[in-house]
C-alpha cells in the first residue's frame, strides 16, 4: 500500500517537472518572439504591400524609405518580405557571422527558368550542388593560368575596338554601349571563341560575325526579362497563372538559347571526335568543360545542361556589370580633366607610344587602379547586391528576420558612408593610393565598408577576370585616343537610372581623337 502511494507521489512530481519544462521550453521561444519584432517599415495596404506606392521612380522612393527608417527596414512588395540593410556593422553581421544563414538565394520566376532550375552558380541555393559548381568554375575555368591562357582571345576583342574607334576618330561614340559590346564579344571568345572559326579576326563590322551576332540578339532579350518585377514573384499565389506571361517568355528565349548552344556544343563534340585533343593550349571555357566532362577522374562530373547553366553566368553576371564600371569611370574622367590628363601619362609612361597596352601592364598603373576603386565605391554597377534569403529566422541588429524572405544589402548607402569616407559623394581616387591606408582595400568583400563585389562565400565569383577585364579595356580606350565630350564640353550627367545594375541614365557620349604615333595607327589600319 504504501509502495504504492509513494509510487504514485513519483509518479505526480515526474509529472509536474515535465510540465514545467515544457511551459519553460515554451517560454522561451515565445520570449523570443516577443523581444524581436521585426525591423520598422511602412505599412502600405493589406494585400499589394508597399508595390502600388513604389511608383516609376523606385531608386527616389527608397531614398525616402531609407531616410525615414534608418539603416534597417523593412517592406512588404506583394505578399514578399522584403528586408533592406545600410549599415556596415549590420552588413557584417549577415555577411560574416551569419553567413552561412544568409547564403540562399532568392531567384525570380525568369531566373529560375533561365537557368534550368537554377543550375547554375548565382541561382543555387547554398548545399553540396553549389558549393561543388562554384568550385568548378573558379578553380578550373577561372584559374590563373587559365585566365592567362585566353588573354589572346580578350586581346583580339579589344583590339577590334581600338581600330573601330579609330575609324570613327572625330565622331561622337556611347562609351558604354562600346564598353558592352567589347565585354560582350571578349566573353563569347573566352567562351566558345579558342578553337572555333568564329574566332578568326573580321575588321570592319564591328557587331560581329555570325554567332555573336546571334547570340547577342537572344541574351538582350533575356537581359531584360530578368530585370523586369513581375506580379508572380510578388504573388506567388498568382504564379500558376502567369498573368504576365513571363513564364512563358522565358520558356521561348530558353528554348532558342537552348538550340543556339546545344549546335555550339555538339559541334565541339564531333571536332573533338574527329581531331582529338589537337590545340592544346589554347583552350576556351567550353573545351574546358568538355575535357571534364571526359576526364574519368574528374571529381566533378559536370553534364550539358550545367555547362549552359555556368556560360549564362559568365554572360549575364560578368558583361552588363564590368562595362557599367567602364563608362562610369570614363565619365567621372571626362568630368575632372585633370585626373583624365594624370591618368593617360601613367599609362604612357608605362607603355610608351609605339605598342598597345598589354595585361601584362596592369599591374603597374597605380593611379588607374585607384580611379576604377574609387569609380567601384561611388558608383558600385550592383547597389543592392543580389538578394540573399535566410534558410531559418534569426536576428540581426536587435530585429527579426524571417526565414525565406529577402535581403538587400545596400552596397552604394554603406560605400558612401561620411563616417568612414571624407566627401563620401566626391570621386576621389587619391583615397586608395598612398601607402598602408590606400592599400588596405581590396575586392575580396573582408572590410565592409568597401565591397563592390559583395562579400562572404556568395561573393562574387568573377573577381580576378572581371578586375582584368575592366582595367584593360579602360587603359587601352585612355591610351590610344584622348577623349572630349561632344560639342566642346557639356557637363556630364551623373543621374542613375533603377535596374538590377544601375547605369547612367543618359548614355555617355564622348569623342575620340588619335593619340597614338602614327605608325602604330597606320598599323591598326592594316589588321
Ligand atoms: C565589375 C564587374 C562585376 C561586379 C561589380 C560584380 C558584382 C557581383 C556581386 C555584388 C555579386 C553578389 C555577391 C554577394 O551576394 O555577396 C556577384 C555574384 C556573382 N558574380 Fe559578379 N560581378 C562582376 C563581374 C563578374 C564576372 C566578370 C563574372 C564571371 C566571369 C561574375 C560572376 C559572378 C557569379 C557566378 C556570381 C554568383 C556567385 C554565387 O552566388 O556564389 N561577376 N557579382
Ligand atoms: C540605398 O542607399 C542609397 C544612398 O543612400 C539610396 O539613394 C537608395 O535609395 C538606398 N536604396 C534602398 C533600397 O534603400
Ligand atoms: C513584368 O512586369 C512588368 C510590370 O508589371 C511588365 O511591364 C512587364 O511586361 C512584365 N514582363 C514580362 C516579360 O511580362
Ligand atoms: C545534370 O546534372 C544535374 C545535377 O547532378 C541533374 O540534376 C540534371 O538532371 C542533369 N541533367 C541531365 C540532362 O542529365
């Protein structure tokens, strides 16, 4: 009996202990809920959101945001979360210590479909898939040597566009649409260009021969799909529907993409079955990709539809970004001369007047790279990053931020911060000269108070090709001709228009005159 009784007392305080543990456990999830909230925000309307307010002028609209909530905000477009963050400390904070959290991506309905169900690198969510194709791409395709391998085919695209400009010596040219088109066709060559005929120097047409030409058509088609907002990815309620039809758009440029690189890729093939592995050397992206796809110890098995996957990358992700950085730069050069006068004699001290510029002689332009830094801090061609999305709810800055939604970091906010930066809204390229001071900036994203390529393991993965690309490019246009703005110097205009990658708005017009020695100009007459 009396066993029995005690065993029933156990029995009672067993029961009381794991009630309180569980009100305890309870308690404190609901603790945590109470003491976050989330970030402050307008409130907009109940069902749209914020998305009926932010009218043609998105980039004015959330200045006023910004302004209004500090450097944490949030806003609600359509029934998406959206979370803007403009402090470097809170951009640590999720690029750094919450890293691995904030390591999603959030793609739109036309990326998605673009790139295969995000098989690419930018559109992967964070696991084994991207970890393995991230690597992939910077290890064997972006390796140094590799990158060395193909300066013949950038050189041959840069080339073309000095003797374009110097046939159009005299008359007004739009810098970025030339910057684009070098990228562009530099990209093409690197990609499919080492091997094939489509490589073979044509002079004249500067739009290109044959598959550039087409691919060009294809991806502005593309280029546009993705930057548009659509209802579906506000709604994805809506999203079977495809009110906008942008599923079925994509699905059309996919599909002509698609055909355009399978005949690329399977030519390739059969060259590679006829000749073997003749050329070697001389490789291009794709040949690298198929000596892995061959190569029976490769670690990284790696099928056609990743192979398009990562070309798209390249195209999309490295061409639109590095020539926004070429004509910002040679618009702030057009508007202070006197960098412009400094920056051409460093170049031609280096170079001299009777060759071209090289890659080789990167490395020694100081002052250029001072000015394409400074030209990365004012104007960085992705403000906003690329939306990162948390995989569970965490904290950052005392606020609650839900899993899944979407996070902008405001990169152009945080570069022009006055308590870091003197002037923050003055192009100074002085700022990144200058022993340990200038020189303690660099791309790979470690300070945040200067990481125009984003920073933590999404950083970008184009860094080395990209800082070639665009110092390139940019020496050989200051090298090879001196620049004036159309009708003997109207101001330049600085204003931006909203994008994925914010341009100007009015394209720079600018005027190129000889400055070579003759011989060599003459010389490039002969090509
Ligand atoms: C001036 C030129 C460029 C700028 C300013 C730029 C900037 C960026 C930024 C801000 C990101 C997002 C980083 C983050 O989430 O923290 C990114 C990602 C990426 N970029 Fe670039 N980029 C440039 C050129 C290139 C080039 C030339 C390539 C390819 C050859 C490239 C390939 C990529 C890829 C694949 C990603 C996705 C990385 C990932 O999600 O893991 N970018 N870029
Ligand atoms: C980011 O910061 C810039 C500069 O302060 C501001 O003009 C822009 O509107 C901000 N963007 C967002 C989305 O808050
Ligand atoms: C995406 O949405 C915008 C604004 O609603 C619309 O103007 C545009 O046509 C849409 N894009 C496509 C490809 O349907
Ligand atoms: C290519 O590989 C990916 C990842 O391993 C896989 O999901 C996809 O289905 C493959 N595609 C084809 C056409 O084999």
């Amino acid at each position: 009996m009396s066993a029995n009784l005690s065993e029933n007392y156990l029995y009672q305080v067993l029961l009381l202990l794991i009630v309180a543990i569980l009100c305890w456990l309870w308690m404190r999830k609901g603790n945590k809920l109470v003491t976050a909230s989330l970030p402050p925000g307008p409130r907009g309307l109940p069902i749209a959101g914020y998305l009926p307010f932010l009218g043609k002028n998105l980039h004015h609209q959330f200045t006023k945001l910004a302004e209004e909530y500090g450097p944490i905000y949030k806003l609600w477009l359509g029934s998406k979360l959206c979370i803007v963050v403009s402090s470097p400390s809170l951009a640590k904070q999720v690029c750094r210590d919450l890293d691995v959290v904030f390591s999603n991506r959030d793609p739109t309905i036309a990326a998605l479909t673009l790139t295969h169900n995000a098989m690419d690198i930018a559109w992967s969510s964070s696991g084994p898939y991207w970890r393995n194709i991230r690597k992939l791409f910077v290890r064997e395709m972006l390796s140094n040597s590799n990158i060395d391998a193909c300066y013949h085919l950038r050189r041959q695209q840069v080339m073309k566009t000095i003797k374009h400009l110097h046939d159009n010596c005299g008359f007004p040219v739009e810098i970025g649409k030339i910057a684009f088109m070098t990228e562009f066709n530099a990209f093409i060559s690197m990609i499919w260009g080492g091997t094939t005929s489509s490589s073979t120097f044509k002079g004249g047409d500067h739009d290109d021969d044959g598959h550039g030409a087409e691919f060009h058509v294809i991806s502005s088609k593309f280029l546009k799909l993705l930057e548009l907002p659509n209802i579906s990815d506000f709604f994805p309620i809506l999203a079977r529907f495809d009110l906008q039809g942008v599923q079925r758009q994509a699905n059309e440029i996919l599909a002509e993409l698609d055909a355009f690189l399978n005949s690329l890729i399977d030519t390739r093939e059969k060259e590679k079955a006829k000749n073997g592995d003749g050329d070697i050397g001389k490789k291009d992206f794709l040949q690298i990709l198929l000596d892995l796809k061959y190569c029976p110890d490769s670690d990284i098995p790696i099928n056609k539809t990743q192979m398009k996957a990562l070309i798209m990358d390249i195209l999309l992700g490295g061409t639109d970004t590095s020539a926004t950085a070429v004509e910002w730069a040679m618009a702030e050069l057009l508007h202070n001369p006197e960098m412009m006068r400094r920056v051409q004699e460093e170049i031609t001290q280096v170079v001299g007047d009777k060759s071209l510029v090289e890659e080789t002689h990167l490395p020694k332009f100081r002052y250029l790279d001072a000015i394409v830094k400074e030209t990365l801090r004012l104007h960085p061609p992705l403000p906003l990053n690329v939306p990162r999305r948390p995989s569970e709810t965490c904290i950052v800055g005392g606020y609650s931020i839900p899993k899944d939604c979407k996070v902008f970091l405001n990169i152009s906010a945080i570069q022009r911060d006055p308590n870091v930066w003197e002037n923050p809204l003055e192009f100074r390229p002085e700022r990144f000269l200058g022993g340990e001071e200038g020189s303690k900036w660099d791309y790979n994203g470690n300070n945040l108070h200067f990481f125009p390529f984003g920073s933590g393991r999404r950083v970008c993965a184009g860094i080395p090709l990209a800082e070639k690309m665009v110092s390139y490019i940019l020496a050989s246009l200051l090298h090879s001709f001196d620049w004036h703005l159309p009708q003997g110097g109207e101001a330049v205009d600085f204003t931006e228009e909203f994008g994925i990658v914010v341009k100007k708005s009015t394209p720079l017009l600018a005027v190129p005159m000889q400055r070579l020695s003759d011989d060599l100009a003459n010389l490039l007459c002969m090509i």
